[in-house]
C-alpha cells in the first residue's frame, strides 16, 4: 500500500474548527458532553461515577465486549454477534476493510469524503464516479439508470455506498438500494456500506435503511459519535461475514488493538434503549435545524441549496459566482465575518468542464452540527457576508 497523502479535507478543518465563531463546517452534531450523553441514555449520575471510577483500564476483548456486539448485530438484521468487530471508529474499520479486500477498482457516488476513495487509491485501485447532479436551485439527484449503467460499463470489483451522503444530504432510495445490491449479486462485486450517519436519516424511524444483507460479500461500517455531536468518543464498527471480519481483526492487533473499555460501556448504555432521551433530542435538534435551514435558504439572496434529506450536511451554492476568483473572495468574507464553511475543493471536488456552479466545486459544505438556539444566528451572518460579496448579483446561478 502506497503512503496515503495528506487528508485535505482535515487539514483545513483543523485550521479554524476550534476559533471560528460560527463552526459551521463540521459534519457532526453539536457536541455533547459525558454527563448529556449518560444521563441521557439513562444512566443517574451517581452510577455514571461509580461504573467510571470503577471501570478497569484493561484491555477490552479483541472483537469488543460481546454485549455492545449484541446490540450493533440486532440492528442489522440477519446478524449475529460473530458478525460484528467494534473499532476505534469507522476509520480504522474502513482502513483494515479495504487492505483486506485489496479491490481492482472501486464505485462510489462523487463528491466523496476523501477516506472512501483515498484508501482503495492507494493501493492502486480505479475509481468509477457515480455522479451526483444539481439543478439551478441547488437541490441534489441521481440518476439511477446512469449509475446502474455505470456499473455494467465499467465492472467495479467493489461498490461503496455512502447512506445518507457527506456532503449532498441525500438518502438513496430505497429502490436505487436493491438495483445496486442485486447487481452485486450477480457480478460478484462486493457492496461496502458507509452508514455514519444512519440514526439521521429518516424522519420517522430512529434507524433508517441498511444495505447489510447476510453472506459473504456485504460490509456494513458505522457508528453513532457523530449524530449523536460525540465524535471524541472514536467507536464505531464493521458488520459482515465472520471469517473476513476474523482477518480485519487479527490486522486491529497491529493497529489499535483493543477499544478503549470506557468508550465501550458508554457506547453500551447509548445503544441499550434507541428511544432514550439523549436519541430523541439529537433527531428533534436535527428536524429543527433542517428546517431553519430550508426557511433560511427559501428567502436568502446571497446563497442557494437545499437542506439534507439525511445526515447534518449539505451542498450550499453561493450566487453570483462566474469562476474561481470570484467563490475566493465570496469564501474570504464569509471567513472575514467568522463564519467558517468547507469549500468543496477541500474535498477534491470540482471539474472545470460542469454543467453547474457546484458541479465546478463553486460551493462550501454547510454543516448542521449547532445549537438550534444558535443556528438562525450564525446562517444570518453567512447571508450579510454573502450578500455584501455578492452585492446586485441574481439569486439563482448561471450554469452554463
């Protein structure tokens, strides 16, 4: 595997995430503290003190503890505990996944988060980009039947499925789901689902849909640290066929070994009780925020785009933008004003030849990751800074 270049996507978060007045660039939710978290989930905080203060600092079992296996199986039907691996985060999963897969070329939607392709790349893989589109309102598609196309063109040995996407906030249909799943199938492609962001991504069921199906060629890596604003707490997990998750897990030796036993029994009390309080509160604060930021985007003249379907990001465009030089400076007074977005470009996104602003990377990462309580304040000054740089520009962009 050749060395991995720099994740450029983290490096400029980095730059601002812990000054900026307005963090309007991560991709999770507000952050929770231990005591919001637990009590939350349940826990009083006298027991969450003694259960602490009384945790051994060992090393917790290879797999994970097999209760919290327990709990991530039953949310993949067909699982079983032997199907599960819990890692320090859906990170190390997908790293150790694709070195075992070691695929010949990979599908993905476009744009990506940059861990999705950068791994596979590196050793040596193809990339096939399924595209994602936007019309002149800034509101994401796509074409299913160019997808499945796609796949049929180009022969892809593994298919990554991002659900709900980083960054458009689209939800895959359920129908566009079981085409690509049943095209798998037949080629004998493996299908890898990404599924971060699955506790947002319906806004009736606490747990939207899974593309796990039992056997031997479906991976499914996910957690909840980021809908739930507790990314510091790095657990997540990789489900799917025992004897490949036994070769995952013999490379986890090598790298993380074990999880860290109080982020497990953290993790155990979030996921005994999906309908706890601390779940509630993070789907009510995603609802509201989604529609401040429709009412925002229905009136605002400096930017344009749609809120997530799913997830706690978006595509925002910004009006008025002809070229390069002219986004840059739109981003330098948006940062100027202490709002901080991720520009598209630090995703690697965005091709001279689009057919739309966003498709040329003129556009930022919105994320919902605020206090409904502050939100409508940090989108007021994004829109005065972008209507001071975009002063007497139209509202809608001009594709062409």
């Amino acid at each position: 595997m050749e060395l991995l270049r720099s994740f450029f996507m983290e490096d400029y978060l980095e730059g601002s995430r812990f000054t900026a007045r307005y963090n309007l660039g991560e991709s999770g939710a507000r952050p929770r503290t231990v005591g919001e978290l637990l009590t939350g989930s349940g826990v009083s905080p006298q027991r969450a003190l003694d259960t602490f203060l009384s945790t051994l600092l060992r090393d917790s079992p290879n797999w994970g503890r097999a209760d919290l296996r327990d709990l991530v199986a039953a949310m993949h039907p067909g699982a079983t505990r032997d199907n599960v691996l819990i890692t320090t985060g859906t990170s190390e999963a997908l790293l150790l996944l694709f070195r075992q897969l070691r695929p010949r070329k990979v599908a993905l939607a476009w744009p990506a988060f940059q861990l999705l392709y950068e791994l596979p790349m590196r050793q040596g893989a193809e990339l096939v980009r399924l595209p994602v589109r936007w019309d002149l309102r800034g509101v994401p598609s796509i074409d299913a039947d160019e997808w499945l196309a796609r796949l049929e063109r180009d022969s892809p040995d593994v298919v990554v499925i991002n659900n709900p996407h980083n960054p458009s906030g689209l939800v895959l249909d359920p129908e566009l789901l079981e085409r690509i799943s049943r095209w798998t199938e037949r080629s004998g492609a493996t299908l890898v689902g990404d599924e971060h962001y699955r506790f947002l991504s319906s806004d009736t069921e606490v747990l939207g849909a899974t593309v796990y199906r039992p056997g031997a060629r479906t991976f499914v890596t996910g957690s909840f640290i980021k809908c739930l604003g507790c990314p510091g707490l790095r657990i997540g997990w990789c489900v799917g066929d025992t004897a490949m998750l036994a070769r995952v897990q013999n490379e986890k030796n090598y790298t993380t070994h074990t999880v860290n036993p109080v982020a497990e029994w953290i993790s155990l009390e979030v996921l005994k009780d999906l309908g706890s309080p601390a779940l509630r509160q993070a789907r009510e604060e995603w609802m509201r925020n989604r529609r401040l930021l429709s009412s925002f985007l229905e009136r605002s003249q400096g930017v344009y785009g749609v809120a997530p379907v799913g997830g706690l990001v978006t595509c925002i465009g910004v009006s008025g933008v002809a070229g390069p030089k002219e986004f840059e400076a739109k981003l330098q007074a948006l940062g100027e004003a202490g709002v901080f977005v991720l520009p598209l470009s630090a995703m690697e996104h965005g091709d001279p030849a689009g057919a739309h602003p966003l498709e040329r990377g003129h556009g930022f990462r919105l994320g919902l990751g605020m206090s409904p309580d502050h939100f409508p304040e940090a989108l007021d000054a994004l829109e005065t800074a972008a209507r001071r740089a975009s002063a007497g520009a139209p509202r809608t962009p001009d594709p062409s």
